[in-house]
C-alpha cells in the first residue's frame, strides 16, 4: 500500500547544529496527532518498538470525538479481520485498546499549534499556548484526518447514517440501499464516480447537479451521462431531507432556474461535494497540495519537513478508507522508527569521535 502520491514534497532539513531545546515539561522522541486508524497503527508499531509514542487523540478535534471519522457511523462491513462487521465506535476501542497494550501514552487533549522550524519540534496543547508551554519532539506523526462536506439541509442531521452518507465505497453495498432509488449531490469526478459505484446497487440513481455541467473529466461525464440506471438532474439543488423519523425516504429539490419544486423519492443521499483535510495546524509549515491535502514523497510517509510524517485521509484525497488510513500509519511508523535509529546511530559516531585519544609520547612513556 502506497500513499497517494499529491506531487512531491520538496523536503526541508532543519540544521542539526541550530537545534532547539528540549522542553522540560515533556519530551518525547515521537509524538502522534490523531486517533483514527491511521494515528493508532503508527502507535501500535513505534510502542512495539519500546520507543513509548505519545498519541493525542483529540477532545472534539476537528469535530470528531476521539478515535475519528468511523464513530460516527454504523456498522463498518469493509475492514478485514471482521467477517461479521463491527460498528465505528466499537472497532476504534479495539484500535484505542491495542495500541494502550504496548505502552503507547494516550492523551485526551488536542494540538493547538506547532513549530516546525526548530528540531526537536515544539507543539503547544489548547489551554496551554503560552510560549514557555511548549513541549517537544523529535519525530511527529501528523494523522489528523478529513471531513466530508455536507449541506446540512433540513432534515439532515435526523437521517444522517440512516439514508444519508458521504461515502458511497463505504455504505453503498448496505441493505437500506438495495434495489432503492438513490440521489448524488455533486458534480466533479468523485460524484460521478461515486454514482457510477452506485449503480451496482441502486435500482436507480439521480445525480443532482447545481449548474448545466459537470466538472467531471470528459471521459467520467460521458460514462455517466450514458448509464442506463443514472438520471442527471441538471440544475437541480436539494433543500430538505425528508422520511418516516427513522429512514430517509425522499428529497425536496429544486430547479434553480425555473424556481420549480417538487419531491424525488429517494431513500439514499451520497454527498460528494469534496473533503476538508485536518490541516490548519499545519498550514504554511508544510507543503499542501491545491487542494490543501499534506504533500507526501509518492511511496513514503515523508513530508516536506524532515521528521515530520503524514498519514492517514489529511495527505490521501483518494481513497480515504480505513484499511488505507492505517497502512499509511504503519509506513509513518516505520519511517520515524528508521530516522530515530539512523540519527542516534550518528550521534553515537560523533561521541566516539569525541573521545579523547591519548597522544604518541604518552603511549610511549606507558610502554616504558
Ligand atoms: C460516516 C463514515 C463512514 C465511514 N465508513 C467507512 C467504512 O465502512 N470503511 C472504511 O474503510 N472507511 C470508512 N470511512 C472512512 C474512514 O473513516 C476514514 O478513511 C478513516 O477514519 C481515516 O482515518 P484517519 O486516521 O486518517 O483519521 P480520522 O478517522 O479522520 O481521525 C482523525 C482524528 O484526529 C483527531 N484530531 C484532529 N486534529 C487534531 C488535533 N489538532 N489534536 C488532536 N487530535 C486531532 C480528530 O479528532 C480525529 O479523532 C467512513 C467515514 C465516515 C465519515
């Protein structure tokens, strides 16, 4: 499993000999921000390796409770290992629990900001900013995670996770939407992607589209335009999400040209209006590609700043599932374990250059 590669990372090393201090308070040789899949993996490996992770999981961060994006669904059906699914928030535990197992320290605090320009790194936790607050790290993993943009319609919240997702790879092959007609917001290639994924289960799939034209890559709009199960309705916005109070059951749309209204039964809605990548704490410190997703060196977990490491959906805009976040973890891991090891192994060389090596007469003197 490769990270997807967001164009290369042109990376910065910091000048060993303008080190930083270390901070009194705590000093870690790794530290992990987020608790997803991606967060936890790393944890698991670098507490394996005795090099005793310090892992903030967040306290509401980026609007997730700790242990991200998958406790806020229902039931996960895609992850291996689990041949009778698992629900988000129970899988997380599991995760949470394993990487605790190994030692890994877990904190239930989120990262207000950071400082990249000195090694060891400095990082401040929200409540504590003052600038003598800083605590260090040699090596950070930064596993912050994404969100799916969402309308919040009226009606959204009641039917979110009960007809309403933001993933159709992850949710698509769910009973509720089986042989049911289904509606797409958005207009760019992942919409048309999702909606042709959909086809497979749906009985139908309407595409609501703002405008008279899809973003998509040619080649993905004529693939859709042409599908015998997708009817693109083109200037066409939902206003509400309606259902029995349990299940979504249709949607209120309308023709934004014509003002007119009317309801599309529909008992699923799959956004795919784009992804916010977690990443403001680390905007203008690392390379971020347009679309602000962290820049990795295609094959590695390597940022643009050397010792700093991304993982997880903040620097993959692809395929953000679970199964990816974590092998990304599991690269960072290995990576910050391999930098650590190599640095110390250097450090060792230049003691034992250090050491004093008793002079030619004085050799001769002993011998005598
Ligand atoms: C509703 C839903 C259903 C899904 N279903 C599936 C599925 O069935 N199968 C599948 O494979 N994938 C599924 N996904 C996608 C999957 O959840 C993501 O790909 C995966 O969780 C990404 O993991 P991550 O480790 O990158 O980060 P996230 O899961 O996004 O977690 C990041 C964590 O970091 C914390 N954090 C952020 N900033 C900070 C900070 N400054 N300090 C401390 N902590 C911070 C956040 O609070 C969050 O808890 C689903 C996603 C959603 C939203």
């Amino acid at each position: 499993m490769a990270p997807i590669p967001n164009g290369d990372a042109q990376i910065h090393v910091i000048d060993p000999k303008t080190k930083g201090e270390k901070s009194k308070k705590q000093h870690s040789q790794v530290v992990i921000i987020g608790s997803g899949p991606a967060g936890h993996t790393a944890a698991i490996y670098l507490a394996r390796a005795n090099l005793e992770p310090v892992l903030y999981e967040g306290m509401l961060a980026n609007g997730f409770a700790p242990g991200g994006q998958l406790t806020t669904t229902t039931e996960v059906e895609n992850f291996p290992g689990f041949p009778d699914g698992v629900t988000g928030t129970e899988m997380m535990d599991k995760f949470r629990a394993q990487s605790e197992r190994f030692g890994t320290k877990i904190i239930t605090e989120t990262i207000a900001r950071v400082d990249l320009t000195v090694r060891p790194f400095k990082y401040w936790t929200e409540g504590e900013e003052e600038e003598a607050d800083f605590m260090t790290a040699d090596t950070l993993i930064i596993a912050t995670g994404a969100s799916a943009k969402r309308l919040f319609l009226p009606g959204e919240e009641t039917y979110w996770q009960s007809g309403i997702s933001a993933c159709a790879v992850c949710d698509g092959a769910v009973p509720i939407f089986r042989n049911k007609p289904l509606a797409v917001i958005g207009g760019g290639d992942s919409a048309a992607e999702e909606a042709t994924y959909l086809t497979k289960y749906g009985s139908h799939v309407y595409v609501l589209v703002r405008r008279d034209e899809l973003r998509a890559s040619k080649i993905m709009a004529k693939r859709l335009t042409s599908h015998p199960k997708v009817t693109v309705l083109w200037n066409t916005v939902a206003t509400e999400c309606k259902g029995d109070g349990d299940l979504l059951q249709s949607l209120a749309i309308k023709d934004v040209k014509t003002g007119e209204e009317k309801d599309l039964k529909v008992n699923g809605l799959f956004y795919a209006i784009g992804h916010e990548p977690a990443t403001s704490l680390v905007k203008s410190q690392l390379e971020t590609d347009v679309d602000g997703y962290i820049k990795t060196v295609p094959g590695t977990a390597q940022t643009s700043v050397k010792g700093v490491f991304a993982a997880g959906d903040v620097q993959d805009k692809k395929y953000r599932q679970a199964i990816t976040s974590a092998g990304s973890g599991c690269m960072a891991a290995l990576e910050a374990e391999r930098l650590i090891s190599e640095e110390e192994a250097e450090d060792e060389e230049i003691r034992t250059e250090d050491v004093h090596v008793p002079s030619e007469g004085y050799m001769g003197a002993d011998k005598e």
